[in-house]
C-alpha cells in the first residue's frame, strides 16, 4: 500500500510540475515558428535560430540557483545573448522587427509584475 501511495504521489508531483513548467514559457517550436514567421526567416536562418534557442533551454533548465534575483538575472544574460545571436543572422529589416519584438515581450513581462523594477537592457 505505502509503494503505491508513493509511486502516486511521486507521479501527480511530476505532473504538476511539468504542467506548470509548460505554462510559464511558450515551447521552443512555437518560438521558433512566431520568430521564422513575423520576422519572415528564410529556411537557413530559421534552422540556427533553432539551434539557439534548443541551446538556451538548456541553459535555462541548468540554473539551479533557488535566490530568484540572481536566477532571474541568469535568465536575462541567457536572453540577451540569445538577442545577440539572433540579430547577427538578421537582415537590417528583420533587426528592426526584431528589436521591436523585444520591446513587446519586455513589456508584457513588465507588466505581469517581472522585473517591473529593472530597466531593460538591450
């Protein structure tokens, strides 16, 4: 009785955490395919920013620290390094739209009350 109890309580753990992980970040195809299509991406260029954005997941999920100031700021150096790597692929016209998109998910972020007290950093 006692392993079932806990094989049950060990299962509805690790589904309550995926469910909620799955709810604070869009999936890394839906980034790739809303970057690929409002920043028009030719199939080259959609293929790295694939790869950079499977790289940074991994980075992301490798960030241990449980002191949210220093995670989130971990998060926003991944970020900003992953802008850089994105922008060096660009055209000048998708940088454009690129940095507007930026600008867009700042603001969103900033207004879910994340990192409402820090200035952005580009």
């Amino acid at each position: 009785m006692n392993k079932k109890l806990f094989v049950f309580t060990f299962a509805l753990l690790v589904s309550i955490n995926t469910f909620f992980l799955s709810q604070t970040r869009p999936p890394q195809g839906n980034r790739v395919k809303l970057y690929s299509e409002r920043l028009k991406l030719n199939d080259q260029q959609t293929k790295v920013v694939d790869s950079i954005i499977t790289a940074s997941e991994k980075e992301f999920l490798l960030s241990s620290t449980e002191d949210r100031t220093q995670r989130r700021e971990e998060m926003r150096k991944i970020m900003d390094k992953v802008n850089k790597q994105i922008e060096s692929i660009l055209t000048p016209e998708q940088d454009s739209l690129f940095q507007k998109m930026i600008v867009e998910r700042r603001n969103r972020m900033n207004s879910q009350g994340q990192g409402a007290h820090e200035k952005p950093t580009n």
